[in-house]
C-alpha cells in the first residue's frame, strides 16, 4: 500500500550525503527537478553520522 493511501499527512524527505548533492544535485537537470517539484530533502554527513541542514 502507498504511504499517501496509509497516511496522506505524513511529510517525506528525501535524504541526501552531503558530498551527492554538492556534486550531483548542483547539475542543472537535477536540481531543476528538486525544484519544480518542491522536494524536502535531508543532508546529512556520512563520517559525522548526522544531519547537518533540513531544506523543506
């Protein structure tokens, strides 16, 4: 079952290392897409095991 069928008010992340989205999401087709389509995304440190920015 889908997670917006079980609980439509749920807030889901997308999570990201750091170092991904310093090199992979700075692409223009990819952060276009986590643009128009109004992502939330996590960063976290992969060494540090923690997150270090919520970007909603």
């Amino acid at each position: 079952m889908l997670i917006v069928a079980e609980d439509p008010d749920r807030i889901l992340y997308l999570a990201i290392p750091h170092l991904v989205y310093n090199s992979f999401f700075q692409l223009e087709f990819p952060a276009l897409m986590l643009q128009e389509n109004s992502v939330k995304i996590i960063f976290y440190d992969i060494e540090l095991e923690r997150v270090i920015i919520w970007k909603e």
